[in-house]
C-alpha cells in the first residue's frame, strides 16, 4: 500500500467527524471544514473505483460507464444543494466550474509541467475538436440569457416570464442530452476504431497494475480521464500519433500507434469487479452524506465571512467537485503528458455542459426547485472569457509555463470579480421590506395636516 494511499484512508476518517461535530454542536465552521476535507477523498475514491470498474467490465461496458459516472462527483454536490433550495449557488457552479476547469485547471497543468521545460507539445487537434464542440455547447447554455439580454431585460426575472424562461431552458437541456447521447455512439460506434487507439494511451500511461492509480499517481487512471476517452478520446486518437511522445509521428490509423507501442494490458489481469464496487457504492453513500453536511451549513458559513451566495457558488463549490480532475490534469502535465491532461481539461468540461447541467436542469422541478439557464452579464462575460482565453493558448498545440500564469492570473480576476461585485448575503436586499413600511409612510402622509386655503 502507497503512500498516497494510506493517506486517502485517512482522509476518510473526516466523515465521521463531521457527522460528529454536527451531534456535539462544534459549531457551522467545524462541520463546514470537516465535511469539505471529507469530500476530497471520496471524490478521489470515487473516480478511481469507476475507472477500475470500467477496465474491468471491458472497453465498450467501461466507455459507458465512465461516461455515465465520470462526472458523479459534481452531480452528487450540485444536486443536494439544489434539493436544499440553493437555486443561485447552484447556478453559480455552472459558471465556475467551466471557469474552474478551463483557467485553474489548465493554468495549473501548463504551468506545473512546463517548468523546468522550455515548451511542452500535445496534438492540436485534441484542442480543436474538443475545443469546437465545447464552445457550442456552452453557446447553447448560454441562449436563454442571450435571450433575454437581446430585448433589453436582465437576468434578474423582469423579462421573460419564469415560466417561458423554464421552458426555454427545459428544451436547451434536451437538445444537450440529445447531443451528448450522440456524442457516445460516435465514441463506442460508429467512430469505435479510434476510441480503441486512445484507450491504448490511457492504458499506457496509468501503470501495469489495478493499485497504480493510487499508489503511484493518484487519479492518473481515474473517472476523470472519462471526459477524453469519451469526448476527447477521437481527438486523442485522430492523429494516430503516441500520446507518450506528445509530437510522436502523426501516422494513419492505428497501424502507426501500433508500432510504436504493444497492445494494452497484454499479460495482465484485471481489476477485481466485487471489491472495487462495494468502494463506489460506498463512496457515493460517503459522498452524499458528507454533500448534505456541507451543503446544510454553507449558507450560514458564508454569511459569517461575508461571502456572496455567487461567490460561493463559482469559486468554493467548484474545488470540490472537480478536485480530483486538477490533481489527474496536473499529475499527466508533470510526467510530460499534455495530451491527456488537455483531453481531461477539456473533455471534463464538454461532460458538465451535455451532462450535468441538463440532468440540473431537468432534475429541478421534480426536485420542487426549478433552474433555469438565465445568468447576471458579467457571469456571461466570465464563461466567453474562460472559453476564449483556453481556445487562444492550446490552439497551436505548446505551452509553457508562462501561458499557465496568464490562465491563472485570468482565473483570479474573473474570481475577485465575483467578490466585489455581489453582495454578501447578510447586506442582500429583502424583497418584502418595502412593502412592509408602504402603509406606515401613507398613514404618516395622511396625518400631515393640510394648509389653510388663502382668502
């Protein structure tokens, strides 16, 4: 046993403390604190037992899989908040995780790996296709918005009606969920011959062993690589080169990349299905307990330190969910693999935009809480802003360390942006004030005697 391992077995002993500090009454800090550092490693157990379990069932079982659950994580946070009525923290995450994946997580890839570099390489087109089909689906994310801004109405519910922007947003969720059902047949279909080719680096690169995941590189096998073998997979693939090599000969086909590497997993054996399905079930379970701690305090935690429900829902929610793809993104970057840690990056953020943010969408009535897809100008502005900076820097296929300071110096002004510019939710302003002290004001008008008429 690693020890990377041991010490995400440790980590785990937070759960109970959370639930503890709760009973006791340590207070909203403690649960809030405990409850968030319990969720790293479950999100972290989470994504390696689906990876494990995917390699096990076999590549076309395992594709599905991973693309079903790779974004479990996310869906388990996001959902329970919005079960507990955080309608605006939960829209919120949509716009930072995208914030989140495509300048914190890239910046962090591009900058760890390439110091101590002069410039690392990946295949342009990893960037190009998925860097295509993710700005579509965000467009479309963004339409009712767009909408709305179009006719001269804010974002704020004056405009469209709540009901036509529900529906609005109801069929974008579909017309997503189409997309992205079409996206797995041409992953594990029509196009399966290069999904094949892409597992081939995947394999590669995450060790010879069921346990290397953990013990050597934590996440590098992880459900996190999902993102790229299912919507990033093609492009991994399209260029026939070796992942291994970055810039490796561009051949046709697979005929190329097998002569540069042995077929995957010749001699080994894989993961046992039993044992690593009891650590998903029990990781989920985990999960949702620790997400309901977290989310059932946050509110009041942020009050206290003068957050914003927005601020809050950018830039705290997002780390959590996706702690386990910065940590995979970064760990390919460092062992020279830019290829897959771009495929993450992006593929990771193509999954939230046909996957998460519909199930939301479409979850939330049934949920008694219903969410649409309308966000303030400036969220919009933060979303264009992360999609255009990610295109401009990996278009041309290197980075340096340099492009990833610029990544992360865009994240932290988009982040202080949210900071400043909303309210905190103790300073918000309520809505039925006014109409409360309207009859005082008439009664105090009404007793004003009147002047005397002049003769």
């Amino acid at each position: 046993m690693g020890f990377r391992t041991r010490i995400l077995i440790a980590l785990l002993a937070l759960l109970p403390l959370s639930i503890a500090a709760k009973w006791v009454g340590w207070g909203d800090s403690a649960v809030c604190l405990l409850s968030a550092g319990a969720i790293l490693p479950l999100a972290v157990w989470l994504s390696t037992a689906t990876e494990e379990i995917a390699l096990s069932l076999g590549p076309t079982v395992g594709a599905l899989l991973n693309a079903l659950f790779g974004n479990a994580a996310e869906l388990i946070i996001t959902l329970t908040a919005l079960r507990a009525g955080l309608v605006e923290i939960v829209k919120a995450s949509i716009t930072g995780t995208v914030m989140a994946n495509l300048l914190l997580a890239l910046g962090l890839a591009m900058t760890a790996g390439g110091i101590g570099r002069r410039e690392q390489r990946f295949a342009p087109v990893v960037a190009r296709v998925n860097g295509s089909a993710m700005t579509l689906a965000l467009v479309a994310i963004l339409l009712p918005s767009l909408a709305a801004l179009s006719s001269g109405q804010s974002s704020a519910g004056d405009g469209i009606p709540g009901s036509a922007s529900e529906s609005f947003s109801i069929f974008v969720a579909w017309v997503l969920l189409a997309v992205y059902g079409l996206t797995l047949v041409f992953s594990l279909g029509t196009h399966r011959s290069l999904y094949d080719v892409a597992e081939v680096d995947f394999g590669a690169s995450s060790g010879t062993s069921s346990g290397a995941c953990i013990d050597g590189d934590p996440n590098s096998r992880g459900s996190n690589s999902s993102g790229a073998s299912i919507a990033a997979g093609a492009a991994v693939a399209g260029d026939g080169g070796s992942v291994e090599d970055g810039i490796g000969a561009r051949g046709s086909g697979e005929a190329g990349f097998d002569a540069e590497r042995p077929a995957p997993h010749q001699g080994e054996l894989k993961p046992p299905l039993l044992p690593w399905l009891a650590v998903l079930l029990g990781a989920t379970a985990g999960l949702t307990v620790a997400s309901e701690q977290f989310v059932g305090v946050i509110e009041s935690v942020s009050e206290g330190l003068g957050l914003s429900a927005v601020f809050t829902g950018v830039v705290l929610l997002p780390l959590l969910s996706g702690f386990s793809e910065y940590v995979s993104a970064v760990s390919m970057a460092r062992r020279n693999k830019m290829d897959l840690s771009v495929s993450v990056v992006l593929g990771a953020t193509l999954l939230v935009a046909l996957l998460v943010v519909p199930v939301l969408v479409l979850s939330g009535p049934l949920l008694g809480h219903p969410i649409d897809l309308r966000f303030d100008l400036y969220e919009l502005i933060a979303i264009v802003t992360a999609v255009a900076l990610s295109n401009l820097v990996s278009l041309d296929g290197r980075s340096d360390w340099l492009e990833g300071v610029l990544l992360l110096a865009a994240y932290v002004i988009l982040a202080a942006g949210f900071f400043y510019a909303a309210p905190p939710i103790a300073s918000a302003p309520i809505a039925s004030a006014p109409i409360a002290t309207a009859p005082i004001a008439t009664a105090a008008i009404a007793t004003i005697p009147a002047a005397p008429l002049l003769p």
